[in-house]
C-alpha cells in the first residue's frame, strides 16, 4: 500500500495523526521495511511532531 501511495504522488513528508509523520509511525512500529522505503524516497528525517 505504501508504494502505490508513493508511486500515486502521495506527500511522504505529509503530517498528521499520533506519529505525525509516515516516518515516525513506521519506525515507532517497527517496520524496518517501510522505513528504508521512505528514506530511499526522501522522507525527511528531521521531522519533530506527533504524540
């Protein structure tokens, strides 16, 4: 689901929920595929924010 997001155009850096960021949500979980998509995508690492 994530790379048919990305591939559609979807905002990686796009903020909201408890996590703020995609980024953080997928590194707080643990899902160490998901991070690696989004940094090879330009994820920003410095985002701050969230819950």
């Amino acid at each position: 689901i994530v790379k048919l997001l990305l591939n559609k155009d979807a905002n990686i850096n796009a903020q909201g929920g408890n996590f703020n960021t995609a980024l953080q949500a997928a590194s707080y979980n643990g899902h160490k595929q998901i991070v690696k998509l989004l940094l090879d995508r330009g994820a920003n690492i410095n985002a701050q924010g969230g819950k």
